[in-house]
C-alpha cells in the first residue's frame, strides 16, 4: 500500500485499452497551491510548528512532507521522499499491505512511519489531516501549474478506505484553500461499486490497489480477506468499477515466492489500469 521509488526496483508502464476485455470481471497553475488564510487554531498552530521544525532541523535538508509528517501526532503522517502519506486507521479488512511486503521488511526510519495508538478515538478527524496537509504545502516550493507537486497519498498502517467519509472531508477541507492538491489513496480494492463511485465524485485523483495476483486460490493465501469480502473477484471488479467511473488505476504485487508477475502485469491491462508495479518481496 506504500508506493516509493525507494522500495521498488522496477516500474512497468502499461498502455490504457480502449475498454476492459470481457474477462475482466464485473463492469467496472501555481495559484492552484495558494491558500486562504488558516481557518483554525489547530491548522495554524502545526503549520507553524512545521515552518520552525523546517528552520531548525538538523543539518540535513527535509522535505516539506517530511517536515510536516514530523510536526504531526504520533502515526498520523509519514513521509518518502517528498511525498507526505496519511494514516487514518490501524484497522484493515484482509493483511496489510505493510505485511505482505514480506517477513523482513520494514518502512525506512528516515519515513517517520509508525502506526496509530490503538483505539478508535486516536484515529484522525478531517480537520487534523488537513492541517498537516496544510502545513506540508505552506512550506513546499510548487512551480508553474503544480508539474513538481509530489501530492498527498491516503496510506497507513491499515486500509484507509474503511474510512471512506474522512477521506472525501479531507479532501473537501484542503481544497477550500488548496484548490490543486492531487490526492491518491492506496488501498487492497476489497470495496463495492458505490465506493468506486463515491471516490470518482471526490475526485480523487489515482488509486494504487493490491492486485497481488493473477490467481484467485493464491490471492487468498496471500491477502487473507476477510470472509464475505469478495475476495480476488471483488478487487478486479473494483479496479474496473475506477476505470469506468474514470478514476487512473495502478495495480500492484509484490514478487512473493510463487507470484507470476506476468500474468499479473496483463490481468491489470485487461482490467484498464495505467500502470503495473511489481514491488519487492523481503524474506
């Protein structure tokens, strides 16, 4: 669920079809970056915060997203490279995508990754995820029409979609300051059409999703979903439900023992996805 050049070793690109193939399961300017003044405490405050941290940091240069990640309460912001992630539960519906990375992987500490304490009353609320949104962008240098903008990736430690409303409110909250944020979200797929839907409205930008594999039986050694979930069947459909909708899809699988990364890579074409990551497996 974390994409990073850092993590990856190789990348493959693959053309957008005019249509999913019948196999593919179900129907499926700078001042862009201006803002208006903070609008609350909370969100002046870390933004601030952020701007102090990024004057009188350690001798080595910070993104603003690692700035911002690190002005942020514990589990809520990560940062790789200078891409700032949010983190809006530790709750999940199959494995983490963390977890399928492999028994010896770990995020780099440079990232500021943790996860969120446990309970429900320490997952972040819109207005908390915005502020770091904002104090990220307050210091972030965006030239011409946003083409260096990094963007901001919904993540974590579990699957942010099962907080599909703080999402969209997130969203809604930045924009009414920071009209050009691209927003992505990476998530295991395992969502109905209706999520698919309301992301397309959101205008959500991309969507990164766990294909994992080309083989249904192997998806559910790997993901281990939840019973009624849909499984392998639910992720393709919901790959197909973004591209219909118009939503860019990039599928990932990480190279586990056994993993056909081929199939892999032409199941996502048929599906409709832009783009195929194959990401490393760590024994």
């Amino acid at each position: 669920m974390l994409p990073t050049p850092a993590l990856v070793a190789h990348r493959h690109v693959v053309p957008v079809p005019a249509a999913a193939t019948a196999s593919a399961l179900p129907r499926a300017s700078s001042q862009l970056h201006r803002r208006h003044p903070l609008r609350s405490p909370a969100r002046r405050h870390l933004a601030v915060t952020a701007a102090v941290s990024a004057d009188h940091g350690p001798g080595m240069s910070s993104s603003a997203a690692s700035v911002a990640a690190a002005a942020a309460r514990s589990g809520v912001a990560y940062s790789l490279g200078r891409v700032l992630y949010l983190s809006l539960t530790n709750r999940t519906n199959a494995r983490s995508i963390v977890d399928t990375r492999g028994p010896s992987f770990a995020m780099p500490a440079s990232s500021g990754f943790r996860p969120l304490l446990p309970g429900l009353e320490h997952e972040p609320l819109p207005e908390e995820l915005a502020a770091v949104v904002d104090a990220c962008y307050e210091n972030m240098d965006i030239v011409g029409m946003g083409e260096n903008d990094p963007g901001v990736v919904f993540g974590g430690a579990g699957e942010p979609l099962l907080r599909l409303e703080t999402i969209t409110a997130t969203m809604e909250a930045v924009r009414a300051s920071r009209h050009g944020v691209p927003f992505r979200i990476s998530t295991n797929g395992l969502f109905p059409a209706s999520v698919a839907a309301a992301l397309a409205a959101a205008r959500v930008g991309r969507v990164t999703v766990a294909l994992a594999t080309a083989d249904p039986r192997q998806y559910e050694a790997l993901m281990q979903p939840e019973a009624g979930s849909g499984g392998h069947a639910a992720v393709c459909g919901f790959v197909v439900n973004l591209v219909e909708a118009g939503v860019e899809v990039e599928c990932t699988v990480v190279k586990a023992p056994g993993v056909d990364v081929t199939a892999a890579r032409q199941l996502a074409e048929a599906l409709g996805a832009v783009e195929f990551r194959a990401r490393e497996f760590f024994e």
